[in-house]
C-alpha cells in the first residue's frame, strides 16, 4: 500500500500511516491546525522543508471556525493608529481573494453614520480614504460618501430619523474554517503531512533543547514520537498553555476574549448588504446576509472559562438582538429569532489596563530558551505574512547547519483549490453555469452558491452523478464522502462544522440528516459502539454549544 504524504488525505488507513512515520524526524513540527499553523504548513513545505503539522481536534477547530468570516483590514484599528496593521492586513485581502477567488468574496459593506456615532461624517471621510489609501485599494473599489438619502436607499431597514449620511467601502467574506481546510490541502500537495486528533502531550529534549514531540493520538487512542528540528506553536488561544509546558512563560501573555456571532433567518433581518454599525454602547458590530440567514456579531468581552467550550450565553445574545433592534427599528427581534449562534476567542497579547476592545490585533513572536518558538494574536486575513515572517525564522536556523536547498517565500502565488479558479468573473460564470444545471434536480436554489463558495471546482468531484431525484441527503452523503477522501473528515462535526458550515448557517439540516451522516460515517469506518457513541455525543454537544443560550438555565 502507498501510504506517503501525498496519498494520505484521509484517516481510513491512520494506523498503517501513523506506524510508517512514527520515529521518523522532520525539520519542522507544527502544533495547531487553525489558519496560523495551516499558513506556516503551506510556506514552509512550499519552500522545501519537510513538515509534519498536528491538530489535537479537527483542523480550525478553534478561532479560525468562529470569526467574523471577513478578509478585511480592520478599519477599527486606524482609531488606535495602527497603521502597519491595517497597511499589511489591508493589502493581503487582494492576495488572499487572488488565490481563492471563490473562497473570498469581494463584499460591499455600508457604515451608517448616525447622530453621536464613534466617527463623524468629516472623520469617515478621511479614515476611509487613509484606509483605501495605505491598503492600496484598487480605483474602482475606493470609498464613496453617501448622502442620508442614499444611504436610506441602499438599506431601507435603517432609521431615517438618526441618518447622517453613510460610508461605503470595499472587504472581502469568506469562511474561515473552509479557506483553514483548503490551505491545509495545499500543504500536503507540496509533502506536508496534517494530522487532524493528534494531541501535542509532551515534548522531547537533546542537550536541553526541543528535538521533538509525543502525541496522543485520538482517533486510534494511542500515542506516537516524532522528531525534527524546529518545533512550533500556533495554537491560538491554546499557545501560553503550550508555552508552559516548555518553561516559564515570562512577560508576554496572552489576553483572551469572547466574540460571539447570532444567526437569523435572512427574512428576519433583509438588509441589502453587509453593514458595519454603531451601537448604544459606542461600539460598532458587522452584520452579514448570506444566503439563507444574515448573521451579526460580534461581542468582546474577557473570558477565562474553558477554551474548548467556549459559547454564546443569554446575555451575550441579548445585547446583541439590542443592538440590531436599536438600529433597524421595525424588525423587533426576539431570542427566540435567532437560529444559531458561534462564539470565538481571541488570543490577544496583554497589555497592561486595556480593555478588550483596546487590546492590539497584532501577532507577537515568542522565542523559548530551549528552542519552542510560538506565534499568536494577528487576524484570520494575515495568515500568510505571519506565516512568511515564522518560516523565514525558521528557515535562517536551518541553513546554518543544512545546506538543503530552500526556496524563497512564493505563496503570494500558491492558487488554493483542487482546480483553482483565475479570478472573480469566472467563478460567477462557473456559479450561474452550475445552477443552471442544479434546477434539474431536487436541490434548492441557493444550492449552486453554497457549493461553489465552499467547494470551489471541487464541487465536480461532489456531483458526479446528478439525476432528477437528486435531492438535498443525497447531495450531503456525496459531500460527506467528498470530505473523508480528501479532507481528512472523521466524525459528524466535522461535516457539519467546520467543512459545510451547516451548524451555522442551516441548523435545520443538522437536525434533519445527522443520523444519515453519522450512520454513512460508522460504516465506513467500521466503528464499534463506543466510537458510534463518541460521534453522536460530540455532534450533540456541538448543537447543545450553539443552542445553549435557549437553555441556559438548564444546563
Ligand atoms: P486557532 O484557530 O485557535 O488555532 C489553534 C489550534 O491549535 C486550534 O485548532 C487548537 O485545537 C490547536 N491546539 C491547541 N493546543 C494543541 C495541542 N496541544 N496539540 C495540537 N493542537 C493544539 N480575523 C479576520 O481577519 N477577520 C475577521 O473577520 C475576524 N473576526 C474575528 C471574530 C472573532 C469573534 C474572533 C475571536 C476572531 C476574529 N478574527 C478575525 C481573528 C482570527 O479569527 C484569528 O486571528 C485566527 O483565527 C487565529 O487563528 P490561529 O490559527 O492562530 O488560532
């Protein structure tokens, strides 16, 4: 059996592969397989290193399936002058949108500005402009300034008594754990081996510096040694746990807090497009239509709770619904509009007396003495520069005593997805040409969108065989069958989760197929009845995570 990194993309033969490879030593180990340890896979591997990255869930299981899903470039952090950020973070939305023109999606997005808002009409103006100006946006996409009629106009449901006038500018949606899982793929095409459930437990020394790692494997239950070179951590939320298991922590410390995002059915909140808003409180929160549901987020506020259990609570959810009734008087919602929720933490870097909000977006490097190197803190849309900025680290320490042949940093032109799409225009003709073809059968309407922006062209491997009773299971077994094969999908959450977004965006679809999922999934991999039990509890726990705010006091 052929069992190398290419080949592996899928957890049907873990064993056999595992026993291949434990022992063996690679020049890089990454531990994390949200965006950060994903980017750093892709560069790393792209430049010829050999790359091993461990996820101890499945991949983006933690900040990078819980954003706000937008490639942008933090207009918010020009008001605490963080002009590098926003240069860097503003000019990588175009290259990340190049790459996967699919997977990130140019989005309009309006900002109202209402009488005693955080930026006046002058203020708007001018951060606008700077923002077009230092992220080098293209002339077409430049900021407009509307008039309170205009803006009225582009979205009815505002209140015209408190209108000033609007900004309007261009970002990019995306879903964050797809784009994770895409680049991940890319990674092993260039020899990187991803390992979703593999636990980092322990670490391994020579002469007082890291040579490796042992991990708990938890879908076979065992654990495995590995060694190489250079260890790193990208664990998000999880990296000063990881830094303390190599020694003080220092300092630095990470500063964690809770965004959470409530979904609504779209006829509940219609808005015509995205919308950056101000709220009661002086803060401001994004809500985005997409397809069947808008949804709107997000909160920020210290959290110290388990980092692998973290969810919206009534209250979080509460001020939420505030908000967007305060700005859009005539929808009147209520808890019980709301479908799903997500809740995320930020691995900030702490600084001294700052609020949540204050707290500054930018990655930080950590160095230990006995060789970890660590990054956290940065955003979803810099994923590829702090992974350039890791790799070059890493890279510098390995020529000093190898004189393998290194590539430069090339991932600015690493295209993502199986086939990968040129540009904007032509997945809109690949759309238009797919929906086309999806009225022969049984699926909805908005089934051609939801497939092309998750799947890209992969959606080809996914419908190979449509007919007129095509229907909604059928298209979820093949989508699920897509994801063993070839994205390393194990368990019910995974599909649901993190590959399809559906726990999100169509609870209704987890409530309604999870016992298809979860049967097709047990006899594929021919789980006994503990496993069985471990799918349905984690998928359960999943909804009961997004739902909790309905049941608080119970639970
Ligand atoms: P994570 O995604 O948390 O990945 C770390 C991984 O390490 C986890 O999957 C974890 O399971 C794994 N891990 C931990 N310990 C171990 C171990 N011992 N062994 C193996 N694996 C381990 N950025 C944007 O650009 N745009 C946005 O719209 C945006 N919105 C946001 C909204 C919210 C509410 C939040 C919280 C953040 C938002 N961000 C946004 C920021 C962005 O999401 C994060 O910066 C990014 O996802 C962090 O990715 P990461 O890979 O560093 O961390």
């Amino acid at each position: 059996m052929i069992l190398n990194q290419k080949r592996y993309s899928d957890n049907t033969n873990r064993f056999q592969f595992l026993q291949s490879i434990n022992q063996q030593s690679f020049d890089l180990i990454i531990i994390g397989g949200g965006i950060t340890g994903a980017g750093i896979a892709l560069d790393a591997s792209s430049r010829g290193l050999k790359v091993l990255l461990l996820e101890q869930k499945d991949f983006a299981f933690g900040t990078s399936s819980r954003s706000t899903k937008l490639i942008h470039g933090g207009l918010r952090y020009l008001k605490q002058l963080e002009f590098a950020l926003v240069a860097q973070v503003g000019r990588e939305r175009a290259v990340v949108h190049r790459l996967a023109p699919h997977l990130v999606i140019p989005e309009k997005l309006l900002m109202p500005l209402v009488k005693g808002g955080s930026y006046g009409r002058f203020g708007t103006s001018i951060g606008l402009k700077v923002y077009d100006i230092i992220a080098d946006v293209k002339k077409e996409d430049r900021r407009v300034m509307l008039s309170a009629e205009e803006t009225k106009e582009r979205e009815p449901l505002l209140d015209e008594n408190d209108l000033e006038g609007g900004g309007y500018y261009a970002e990019y949606r995306t879903d964050d754990a797809r784009l994770t899982m895409e680049i991940i793929k890319k990674a092993i095409e260039f020899g990187a081996i991803c390992l979703n459930y593999a636990e980092v437990i322990d670490f391994k020394y020579q002469d007082r510096n890291i040579s490796g790692v042992k991990i708990q494997d938890h879908i076979l239950g065992e654990s495995f040694t590995f060694n190489a070179d250079y260890v790193v951590s990208a664990c998000g939320p999880w990296v000063d746990q990881v830094r303390s298991k190599v020694g003080p922590l220092g300092d630095k410390k990470l500063h964690l807090t809770k965004g959470v995002h409530l979904v609504l059915d779209y006829n509940k909140l219609p808005i015509q497009q995205s919308l950056y808003f101000d709220i009661p409180d002086g803060r401001m929160i994004f809500a985005i239509p997409r397809g069947r549901i808008t949804y709107v987020g997000t909160t920020d506020t210290n959290y110290n709770g388990d980092k692998g259990q973290v969810r919206a609570e009534k209250a979080d959810v509460t001020y939420l619904i505030d908000a967007i009734n305060a700005t859009f008087p005539t929808v009147n919602l209520s808890l019980d509009d709301v479908e799903s929720t997500w809740a995320g933490l930020r691995p900030l870097i702490h600084q001294e007396g700052k609020s949540p909000s204050e707290l500054s977006r930018k990655d930080e490097v950590f160095e230990s003495e006995n060789g970890l190197i660590s990054i956290a803190g940065g955003k979803l849309t810099g994923y590829r520069k702090m992974a350039e900025k890791i790799v070059n680290i890493v890279t510098k320490k390995f020529k000093k005593h190898s004189s393998k042949e290194l590539k430069e940093c090339f991932t600015q032109e690493i295209k993502l997805g199986q086939y990968a799409f040129n540009n904007f225009q032509e997945v809109k003709i690949y759309t238009a040409a797919l929906s086309e073809k999806l009225k022969g059968t049984k699926l909805e309407s908005y089934a051609a969108n939801y497939l092309v922006y998750n799947y890209g062209k992969g959606v080809e491997d996914i419908l190979t065989d449509i007919n007129d009773s095509f229907d909604e299971a059928s298209l979820i077994i093949e989508e699920v069958k897509y994801g063993v094969e070839n994205e390393l999908l194990y368990s019910s959450s995974d599909y649901f989760n993190r590959r399809s977004g559906r726990l999100y965006f169509n609870i209704h679809s987890v409530l309604q197929y999870q016992n298809l999922v979860h049967e097709f999934l047990a006899k594929h991999f021919t789980w006994n009845e503990s496993q069985q039990k471990q799918d349905r509890y984690q998928l359960d726990e999943e909804i009961r995570n997004v739902l909790h705010f309905k049941n608080e006091d119970v639970s």
